[in-house]
C-alpha cells in the first residue's frame, strides 16, 4: 500500500445523494443498506488500480452505498487525475483527524464513516461491516429518497444522534487513458466517482421529510448521487454515517 505523509491540516465534509440527468422520474433509493463503503483513490498512484477494480465489484451490489473520491495530492507527479478534487482531499484530512492519523494515504477504504478497512477484497469489506454492525455501529436509520420531474423527496426515520445531510454527486462510471505518472499506457475504469459535495439539511435524531427542487440534481456533468447522514466534530471533520440511500 503506497503511503503519502501529509501534515494535517484538514477539514472533511460528507455527503447526500442526489440525481444525474440519466436518473429517472419516479426511481426510488435504497433505504436500509449493509454499509457505506469509500474509496479515496488516485490515477497517479499505482498501487490503486487493484482497489479501484475490487471496489467496482462493490459498486455493482444493491446492497452497499460504494462511493469513491479521487485525490489531488499525487498530482504533482506528472498526471493530473481528471476525476480529482481539492474538496475529495480535504474529506479524507478530515477522516485522518476524526481516527487521530497522522497522515493520508492511497487507497483507503472507510467504513460507514468509522474506520478504516484493508483493500484487499470484497471478503474482508463484508467481515469488517458485518463487524461494526455487531458493534452497533450500522448504517440503521432509515433513509429514502424519490425522484420526479418536479421535486426530490428525503425521508429519513429516527433515531439517536445528531448528524448532516449532505449530497454527494458522482459520475457512475468514468474510464481513463492514463498518458503519464505511474500508471502510464494504462486505460483504467472508475466507479461513483465524487466530484462535488454538498450539505442540504440537518437531522436531529427525529423523522424528518425534506422536499427539494429538481433543479436541486440537475447539474450538467452527473448521473448519480448517494444520500450520507453524517456526523461531523466540532471542527466539521467526518464521523459516522447514521443512514444513507442511493439513486
């Protein structure tokens, strides 16, 4: 695993779903899935191809909210990742505060927003979920989300704790041409690539409806969203993942 040492400095932000121009009206997300699984990737770095193929296949399952955010910092080595953001970086600063890191690294994997995993398959991922689930650290409130050409409906249940709900837009499915940097002469293909993040409400433990405009989801350039009820510290960094849904 290739390791970045990065004096912390960071703050996180976290995400909500919302929809693309490919989503169609009526389509309804998940509302009870087995974990939320993020990958913090680089198309510079050669160590994350294999993470980026094992998370595809956890991207295909109905069953887990799997997203992923490309980094800026390996940038500088002769590729710019064009799936990168300073925002993704900053998300993943946060992380490394919120478990007492050091420093960032890629890939890594976090667990409905409470602790690492290895990357190294879809086995351990599933062990690790079905872990923190004993350890009642699940992704168990209920979340929904519907879509019509008119409005975005959030339904979230109860429960206890305090926590964000913020959208996190992605691009579905994304394949590269790497041209320099680690992966020269590499074509390699993404999924649920997050590009931008955005906060949309706040829950306080009791069931909540939020009704949002169309316009809300229909920024050029995404076709996906993933719906995060997040904590956040004192200091905005990222925590755990209440609920979540996708569409």
């Amino acid at each position: 695993m290739r390791r970045l040492a990065y004096v912390l400095l960071a703050m996180g932000a976290s995400g909500l779903a919302v929809f693309g121009l490919q989503c169609r009206a009526g389509e309804t997300a998940t509302s009870k899935p087995v974990g939320v699984v993020e990958l913090f990737t680089s198309q510079g770095c050669s160590s994350c191809p294999k993470a980026d193929a094992a998370f595809a296949r956890l991207a295909d399952r109905r069953d887990i909210i799997a997203i992923s955010y490309h980094v800026d910092y390996w940038n500088y080595l002769g590729w710019q990742d064009t799936l990168s953001a300073r925002e993704n970086t900053e998300r993943q600063y946060g992380y490394s505060k919120s478990f007492g890191a050091s420093n960032v690294f890629t890939p890594q994997i976090v667990l409905n927003g409470v602790r690492t995993a290895k990357t190294s398959g879809l086995a351990n991922v599933m062990s690790d979920l079905d872990a923190l689930a004993r350890g009642g650290q699940a992704v168990s409130v209920p979340v929904s989300a519907r879509l019509t050409p008119e409005a975005m409906t959030i339904a979230i249940g109860s429960g206890s704790g305090k926590a964000n709900v913020v959208v996190a837009y992605f691009k579905r499915s994304t394949t590269v041409a790497i041209e320099s940097g680690e992966n020269t002469g590499k074509t390699l293909h993404y999924r649920n690539a997050v590009t931008k993040l955005e906060t949309v409400g706040v829950w306080d433990g009791k069931p909540m409806t939020l009704k949002l405009p169309a316009s809300v989801g229909s920024k050029p350039g995404y076709d996906g969203c993933a719906i995060l009820l997040q904590a956040h510290d004192a200091d905005g960094n990222p925590g755990r993942i209440f609920g979540a849904a996708a569409l």
